[in-house]
C-alpha cells in the first residue's frame, strides 16, 4: 500500500473557533510533517471586475471560491507534489500576483468555512471536523475581529452580519454539519476535543506508516 497524506477537514462558522482548532492541532505536531491550506486563499480572482463590482462580493457564498483549484492543489499534495498556494489581496478584492510555496506534507489540515459544502473535498478528507459555536459568541468575535484588526465600523460588522454573514451561515454552512465525522463544541477552548483529533491523528500516522 502506498504511503499518501492525512487531509483532515476543519469547517464552522465565522469566529467558530476553527483557525484556533487548525493551530493547535498544528502545535501538536511539532516534530511531524504537516501544514495548513486555508480555503479563504482560494477566493476568485476578480481582475476582470470593477472595484465597484467587487466590493459587492459574497465571501461567504460557496460560488466565491475556486474549488477547482483548490481540489487539484490538493490532489498534487496527495501525490506529494508541491503547489503554488494563491494569495488574497483583500484590499483591493482580488487574488494577488503573490503565491506561497508548499510542499508535501504527510498531514494536511483544510480549514475553513464551506469546506465541506463540496463534495469533491470531503472526498478527498480523511476526517471532517465541524466547529460549533453558540451564534452570540461567534458575532461577538467577528465584530472584534474586524473593528480591531482591519479597521472596520462596528455599524458595518453588524449590517454584513445580520444581511449576509447569518442568511449565509443557515443557508450554505450550518447544513454541512451532517457531513462531519466529529462536532467540536465551542472551537478551541475545546482542549479534550482536540487532544481526542491528535490521539486519532497520530494512530492514522502509525497505521499508514506500518503499511509501507
């Protein structure tokens, strides 16, 4: 049997908690081959649109991603060759000319918010996590989040959540949660849940390993 990488799918909702729930699984693995493919890299290019156009994009829609892209990049990393991660330029909305090497990995964590809304990426998982927070909590971290650190209104944040961010969530994200194979409550103030995600990864690891 040949030896392939481990893709373990982290999907929730906006300040679920799952990028937290990605970066600890991460830090459990420091002597290990693994890396992070973040969804949120894979938005559309944009350069045939106007700024105007642009700026009315729905980031939380599951037609704004290049899932094609995606899911070849990461059948090259399943077959341990390395891609060109694309890089989002959010002020100007739209991908850059940048890119960010990365190579084979035998432990690939996908995050992000409608990873599993696609079908030929929960194909290609070996475990779909799903990160579920109360919505009081998530909206509370958002608007943090984007009045902090990208100098946003707290007037904006509260109009795109409640016209875009919540339709979208009940509409596209929060019916993924039936693909899952484990429900992670609370993101990553969930320690037991991401010490059981490690135990089961580091098993796979061993069994993989002893096949080859």
């Amino acid at each position: 049997m040949n030896k392939k990488p481990i893709i373990i799918g982290v999907a929730g909702g906006t300040g679920s908690g799952k990028t937290t729930v990605a970066k600890e699984i991460y830090r459990s693995f420091p002597d290990q081959s693994i890396a992070i493919i973040e969804q949120d890299a894979y938005y559309k290019a944009q350069d045939h649109k106007t700024m105007e156009e642009r700026l009315l994009t729905n980031y939380d829609h599951p037609l704004a991603f290049d899932h094609d892209l995606l899911t070849r990049h990461l059948n090259d990393l399943l077959q341990f060759k390395p891609i060109e991660k694309p890089v989002y330029d959010y002020t100007v909305h739209t991908r850059s000319d940048k890119i960010i090497p990365v190579e084979p990995k035998d432990v690939i964590i996908l995050e992000g918010i409608l990873i599993l809304e696609d079908e030929r990426l929960r194909d290609l998982m070996d475990i779909k996590v799903f990160v579920d927070t109360d919505s009081d909590l998530r909206i509370i971290r958002r608007l943090l989040r984007d009045t902090q650190e990208r100098g946003r209104s707290v007037e904006s944040v509260i109009n795109q959540y409640i016209t875009v961010v919540r339709p979208m969530h009940l509409q596209f994200i929060e019916p993924t949660k039936r693909y899952a194979d484990i429900i992670i409550p609370e993101g990553g103030q969930n320690a037991v849940a991401i010490d059981l995600m490690v135990t089961k990864i580091h098993s796979i690891l061993e069994k993989t390993n002893s096949l080859t």
